[in-house]
C-alpha cells in the first residue's frame, strides 16, 4: 500500500507539470525583481469570469469538496455539505484579499477570483473581517479561533498596536500565496490600515510551501478560469521578485551565496544527506516539510564556507514526499526528496 500511496502523491505533483504545460515559457530564467512581477502581471491577467455565484459553485463543489467535505481555510473545521452546496449559509466564503479593499477596476472579477476565495466558518470569517493578515504579537491576549483541530487562528494586535488577523500556521503559506497572486494580478494594496503585509507573506510563503492539494487546486482554477497563480508552481518566485540577489545563481533562491550540490540518495530509505556550498560561514535552519506542508523537522545548523554536508534521519516517518529547506531570515534554498520503504 505505501508503495501505491508514493505513486500517488509523485503523481500529484507532477501533474501540475504537464497542466502547466508551456504557460511560463514567456517567463525568462533571467527575469527578476520588477521586470519578473510585471512578466507574471502580463501573464496572468486574463480571467474575466465575473460570476461570483459561478465561482461559488467551483469553490464548494469541486475546488474544496472531499467526499462531500469542505475545510474552513482558518480553523481547519470540517463541514459536511454534501455535493450541491453553493455557500449559501455556514460555511460561507472568505475573500482573503477583502472586498473593502478592492479598488474600483475588475471589481466584478476580483469578488469572483477563485485564487483568493476559501470556504470560512461564518462566525470566524466575519471576525477577520476586513482586517489586515499579519502577525499577533501576543497570543495570549488574542482572540482565538479553533474547533477541535490543533489549527489557531488570531484576531489581535501587531507590534504596531494596530488591529490584525493570523491565520493558522498550517494555512499560512496559503493566505499568503493568495494575497501575493492578488497583488501581482490586479496591482491592489498590501497596506491596509496602516499595516504593510508583504514581508510577512514573503516569510510565511517560504515556511509553509505549496501542498499538493494546492497544487491541484491551481490546476483546477485554471482550467475554470484561465489562469494560474505562480507562486504555487513556483514559490522561488517570491525570492525572484522580493529578495533578489544578483550575485546568486538566478535558478535557486540564495542565501548568501549557498546551493545545494546533491542530495542523495534519492528516494532514500532512512536517512538522507545533503551538501550545500557556501560563500561564507553563517547560521540557518534546516527545516523539512511533508506533503501536506507540515513541518516535521527543524534544527539550527552552522555552516562554514565552503562544502557541507548535512545529514536527516527519517526514523518514524511516513513513506512520501518531502521538501528540505535551508533558511536564513526570509531567503531559502529548497529540494524534494522520496522516501521509500526500503527492501
């Protein structure tokens, strides 16, 4: 059966390949900052569905129904709605890009895209409300939002003292991919009362990578809509347009000058190694994610200038995909690697 399931998640995340088909061939390797989020605006700016009770039948029907399930994108509750419900009472629709925030232009549009649109439980949606997405600096005196899952969403205050809401960790990378997807698209603010969100969604895009169930969410918007969000098939981008820097090799996202040289074996049974090159000492973190973007491992590790190798055992985990990653502050280097059962 493992052996099946591992076939069955590779499948996943290659489909998104041929789906992708050649839609970033306009996208050049040596695009960057400005000049790449403006290819990507160019790119993706040509859904012009405007049916917001269309988008709606997408979302609960097909994009977010499993067996007749929906999952509330902030608190991870499960709803029984069946297969013909339309959003129509509890759950509704969370925009995550807020409709008070929409500028005038497309606005028919920007309420029916599909990539900033997630099944909420009412009470918590009207919460967030129109709140900025950003980080609660004390969680204690937050307000909290949960059911019985272990996912915590925040409605409190920033370090700036002004008003905000957090999602839960485990949807984090999502909200942010959305809000970034809506602001290359449409060119609407990420400030919103008086919170600037982009560094933070650049930090939460590179801690919580896309999962395959995001993946074949963004093939099925395209197919509905006609367009993709780029940071779920190519969460480098983020670092392209946000962190870029000139002296790193432009194919991997750089921190201080560090690639990975291997990563072997791969699939690997147990343990894995890598080797990663350095410009120079620094401290980062390794970090491993499953195919569901939970984080499994994280350790802090030293490198020297030069060649290192770093080692990660697997002792207790599923067979599967899994994602590597070598941070430092809100810049990464990545890979996938298998995990098999062995002989």
């Amino acid at each position: 059966m493992k052996k099946h399931l591992i076939t069955i998640l590779l499948l996943a995340l290659s489909l998104v390949l041929p789906a992708q088909g050649n839609y970033y061939d306009a996208i050049g390797d040596e695009l960057h900052s400005e000049a790449l989020l403006q290819a990507l605006r160019a790119l993706i700016s040509t859904n012009t569905n405007n049916s917001y009770n269309g988008a709606k039948v997408q979302l609960f029907q097909n994009l977010e129904n499993h067996n007749g399930y929906v999952t509330c994108i902030y608190t991870g509750q499960e709803f029984n709605v069946g297969y013909n419900y339309t959003g129509s009472s509890d759950p509704n629709t969370e925009h995550v890009y807020a409709q008070s925030w929409f500028s005038p232009s497309e606005s028919g549009v920007k309420k029916a895209d599909l990539h900033h649109l997630f099944p909420c439980e009412m009470r918590t949606n009207s919460s967030r409300g129109n709140l900025p997405i950003f980080t609660v600096v004390n969680h204690n005196n937050a307000d909290v939002y949960y059911t019985h899952t272990p996912w915590q969403s925040y409605r409190g205050q920033a370090s700036t003292g002004h008003t905000v809401f957090e999602p839960a960790d485990q949807s984090k990378g999502n909200v942010a991919r959305a809000l970034l997807y809506f602001y290359v698209r449409y060119n609407d603010s990420l400030v919103q009362q008086y919170v600037n969100m982009l560094p933070q969604l650049i930090v939460w895009s590179n801690e919580d990578p896309p999962d395959a169930h995001e993946i074949t969410r963004n093939q099925g918007i395209h197919q509905y809509q006609g367009n993709r969000n780029p940071f779920i098939d190519h969460p480098e981008y983020v670092d392209r347009i946000w962190n870029y820097n000139s002296t790193a090799d432009e194919t991997v996202p750089a921190v201080d000058g560090m690639l990975f040289d291997s990563v072997y074996p791969n699939p690997f049974a147990a343990q894995a190694t890598f080797r990663v090159s350095c410009k120079q000492a620094q401290n980062a973190n390794l970090a491993v994610y499953d195919i569901r973007g939970r984080k499994v491992h994280s350790e802090a590790v030293t490198l020297r200038g030069g060649e290192n190798q770093l080692s990660w055992d697997s002792e207790g985990l599923a067979s599967g995909i899994y994602l590597i990653r070598i941070s430092s502050g809100s810049e990464c280097i990545s890979a996938k690697i298998v995990k098999t059962t062995g002989q």
